[in-house]
C-alpha cells in the first residue's frame, strides 16, 4: 500500500474536533468554527470556481512529460497523482481565501510549484494584498501566468528565482522537493521570533515532507499547528499555549 494511502487512512481515525469539540482555546475554536467550518458564500467563490473547472479541464489533456520530468518516475506517483499534488482540492483553495480574509496579512509569499489556482485563491481573498509568488518550475510559471492574465488578477507578482523573502503570511507548495521545503522553513525560523501563519502543502504525500512537516512542529515561534491532511498550518502568535492538532476538514 503506498504511503500517501496508509496515512490518508491513518488521518481517517485520528482526526478529531470537528465543530471545535475537544478545543479549549478561544482563539482556536473561534478559528475552527468561524473560518475553517466556515460553509458560507463569498462573493468572489464563483470566480474562484471558474478558475478551478478551467485547470481541470485544461489537465485533463495536458502533457505532464515536461513537469518534474526528472524525479516523476523515480517517486512512483502516476501522472494523475502528479497532478493532484501541485492542485488542491477546491475546498482547500478556500480555505486559504479564509485565512488571508481573516488574519489580513501585510503580504503573502508563496514558494513551489502550483497551476495556478491557489495562487488565485489568496490573491482574490483581499486585492489590497500582494501575493510574491516565486515558481521554480518554467512550465507551472507559464500556468500560473496564463491563469492570472485570463482572470486579471493584478495583485500577484510571479518570479522563477530570487532571494527567499519572509512575510506575516508563507505559502509553500513543493512536497516532492521535501529538501527545499525544508531550507524554506528555515529561513522561516532562523530566529525564535517570527510572528504569522506558515502554509506547507502535501505534509503527508512521502515520508520525507511529512518528516520535515513534523520537524519544525517543535520549533519555539509554532504555538500551533493544525494538520488538515493535505495541508498542514503552523499558527506563530505569541501568548498561545503550544499545541498540535489533527483537525477532521
């Protein structure tokens, strides 16, 4: 059985506090029931739905031979796995439009490899934010540009390499490149005193990204980390009790 289907199964019956139950810290139920659980409408959903049917119907004809090309074989994800991996499930892209709506960052940075729509999904949560979005591969970059052109999403600015920047708000996306995920993370925590919320997508997809997700669980600034199985968010606000969550989503 491969990995990602032993821990999808382990997620099953280990995830808990649904509704918040269980939960005993204010912020954090407020943020379960209000923002995670959230099942109302926004009204820039239909937008993000447009962008979401698009890409899928575009993958369903797109030549994967050029996309990690290199390690795609090796890894033993098919084609369609590969595509899963670099696009979330739609109720996930949501999620992070939640979370950028609700703590309002100053500006968000996204690392990895992603068709696009994720980056829609935070760009779309609040146009007064910038989204850095630095894609390491040329062909998810030409994606991700497509789809920011089609939508006329002005507030994202895409780059294939550069200085890693840290901000109040870090989306990384590369499960399958778990030593860059790691040198990210490390950038990220270099002191004991940053302050936002850190993303780190495709958490349980190998035993190596879930390693370095369950690594950084300990460092000092994590005061929470909630795994949502295809995500995990590590909460870095001072005054928290420091606590891991599996949260059923």
């Amino acid at each position: 059985m491969k990995f990602l289907t032993r821990q999808k199964i382990k997620y099953h019956f280990c995830s808990r506090h649904k509704g918040g139950h269980g939960i005993h810290s204010p912020f954090l139920f407020s943020l379960i029931t209000r923002v995670i659980e959230n099942k109302g409408k926004f009204s820039s959903y239909p937008l993000l739905k447009s962008a979401e049917e698009n890409v899928r119907n575009m993958l369903r004809i797109l030549d994967m031979k050029f996309y990690h090309s290199d390690n795609r074989a090796e890894s033993g994800f098919s084609v369609e796995e590969f595509k899963k991996l670099h696009l979330l499930p739609a109720r996930y892209d949501r999620l992070l439009f939640r979370l950028v709506n609700e703590f309002k960052p100053g500006e968000i940075n996204y690392y990895g490899s992603t068709f696009g729509v994720t980056l829609v999904a935070l760009s779309l949560a609040d146009k007064r934010i910038r989204v850095n979005a630095m894609i390491l591969n040329d062909h998810y970059f030409s994606f991700s540009r497509r789809l920011a052109e089609v939508y006329e999403i002005n507030n994202v600015s895409l780059t294939g390499s550069g200085k890693v920047e840290v901000s109040d708000f870090m989306v990384i996306q590369n499960p399958l490149d778990p030593f860059n995920c790691e040198q990210l993370l490390s950038v990220i925590f270099a002191g004991d005193d940053y302050e936002g919320i850190v993303v780190l997508c495709g958490i349980h997809a190998t035993p190596e990204i879930e390693a370095v997700w369950h690594r950084f669980q300990k460092e000092k600034s994590v005061r929470i980390s909630l795994d949502l199985f295809e995500i995990g968010i590590f909460i870095c606000r001072g005054g928290l009790q420091k606590e891991d969550f599996v949260l059923r989503f």
